[in-house]
C-alpha cells in the first residue's frame, strides 16, 4: 500500500532529484504538464478505460493520429496491392513497392467523418505516425518498405489543403515538430533511426535508436526538448507462439535517448495492443493524463485512457 500523504517539501525535491535527475529544474516551468505527468507514470500505473467511440467510416490501415480542440486527425494507408519480398535483395530494397492510397482524415469525438484528404505521389502512398505544431500538421508519406523515399507534407487543418515540405532519401515511419526551434525530428522504418532536419528538410543530425524493446509508431513533441513516442513490438518465445508488447518513450531531445518509459499491455477485445500505431495525448486536470489510442483496422474505434500513478 502506497503512502499517498503529502512529503515535507524539502523531502519531495530531493525525491524528486533522486528518481529524475535529468528533468531541468531550473526550466520547469517550460516543462509542459503532459510530462510532469508522464515522468511520474511506471509500470505500475492504472490504467481505466473512460469511453469506446466506434469510428463511422473505413479507416483501412491507420497510421498516426493528433488531437486539436474538438477534432482528431488520423493517417492512414489503404493497401490496393501488396508488397512481395525479393528472392534476394535488389539494391536497397527486399521487395516490391505494391500499391495504395494515403489518407488524412478528420472526425468529431463521436467518430463522425468531417473530411478525407489524399496524400501521396506514385509509390509513396504509406503515411505515418503525424504531429502538430500549432499551426500546421506533419505528415510523412514514405514508399510501403524500408529505405524507400518520402514525402514531408505540411497540412493546413482549416483549410484541409496539404503543401510539400521537403523529401526525404529514407522511409520515414513517424515525424515530430518542435515549433520554437524549428526542428522537424523522425523516425524511419522500424525507428532503428533518428533523424533531425530544420523546416526546409536540411539534415542536421542522424542518431541509431538506442531503444530495441518497441518500435515507435507514433511520436508527438513535448516543451521544452522532448518527445514522446509510443510503439509495440511481436516476440517469439522458444516455446511458440507471439508475445506483443507495447509502451511509450519520453524522449530527450538533446541527446535523442528515452529517459522515462512505461510499458503499455493493453488490449482490445480481439487481442490488438493497444499502442499498435496512431495514439495521441493530453493532460487532465486532476494531474492524470489521457490517452487516445486507435488501434484496429477497419472499422476502428478509439479508446479512451485515463492513467495515473
């Protein structure tokens, strides 16, 4: 049983030091509280499932996924033809580059389809994980299969119009926007790589992913200099079978490794992990955090978390 009585103030910080020496004090008020709340989260955490919303419309392969006021804007991929791997290598690539459409879509919290944009050009058709600076959303678009091209959009979500940002040589799985610094950050297939450009697509610096337990899917900027990006990953014990885990990362930015990070192990009726692609987040005010999870193709429904320590 946890002794949830308040500490002496001097006890709470030098606790506070102890468990998070790398959090800047001396900046915290530029901390936003998504992570004050997230560095307190652990494996331990409760999770209570709030609401269900089934989705109104086909939501084919979903990728990415923001919240901006009442509204959510999900990516998303429709497979037309499949991708077929290679005898053996041609150049970079183990296989074809199939067919497909992109999707940007956008819906109410009761799950009805306000507006559908296409995204993509020939083989790039595979959106990602998607962030939002304010202002505009970030959209990856990538070849479906690693190292193929992609396509940064920047999308206007009042007028539902997507413009070119830059492209990439590399498939870029998931994007995240730092709009003070004008940093754009990603990651590629599998996120074994991170990259870091400025708005105009010049690289600035590439780091391999240090983390191999999940592979992020979907990373959302946090003030001041981090970003939190949530994942899974399928494991094949000795005995058989299919082991999938799932959880999220609080990135440091600065040096682009994970310093806090919480397993997730939660699942749909139909045994999909919950952090299986789109996800996004947001505060409460009760010091709790919400998460927003869309795990299913399909006919999808977004689930609705609330954790707390």
């Amino acid at each position: 049983m946890i002794n949830k009585e308040p500490f002496p103030k001097i006890v709470r910080a030098l606790f506070f030091l102890f468990l998070f020496p790398m959090m800047p004090l001396q900046a915290s008020s530029e901390i936003s509280p998504v992570v004050r709340s997230f560095f307190r989260l652990t494996k331990n955490a409760e999770w209570k499932l709030v609401k269900t919303v089934p989705l109104s419309f086909e939501t084919y392969h979903p990728q990415g996924m923001v919240k901006i006021g009442d509204f959510f804007y999900l990516s998303s991929v429709e497979v037309v033809e499949k991708t077929t791997q290679f005898l053996k290598p041609e150049g970079r690539y183990d296989r074809t580059t199939g067919k497909g459409r992109g999707y940007l879509f956008q819906f109410d919290q009761n799950g009805k389809l306000i507006g559908r944009l296409t995204l993509g050009e020939g083989a790039s058709y595979h959106p990602g994980g998607i962030d939002y600076d304010g202002e505009s959303l970030w959209v990856p678009v990538a070849e479906y299969r690693p190292h193929g091209p992609s396509i940064i959009y920047r999308v206007d979500p009042q007028k539902f119009e997507a413009s070119v940002a830059f492209r990439i040589d590399d498939h870029i799985g998931a994007v995240a926007v730092d709009p003070k610094e004008g940093r754009i950050y990603g990651a590629n297939w599998d996120s074994r790589r991170l990259y870091i450009w400025n708005r105009n697509g010049e690289e600035l610096k590439i780091k391999n992913n240090v983390n191999h337990l999940i592979d992020y899917q979907d990373c959302h900027f946090q003030p001041s200099r981090y970003m939190l990006c949530g994942g899974l990953n399928r494991y094949r014990p000795s005995y058989g079978g299919e082991i999938p885990v799932g959880g999220i990362d609080l990135l440091d930015l600065r040096s682009m490794t994970p310093i806090h990070q919480i397993p997730v192990m939660l699942f749909t009726k139909n045994k999909e992990i919950m952090t299986r692609n789109p996800w996004t987040v947001e505060a409460s005010g009760n010091g709790t955090l919400r998460f927003y999870f869309l795990p299913e193709d399909g006919k999808s429904t977004l689930y609705l978390f609330e954790a707390a320590p």
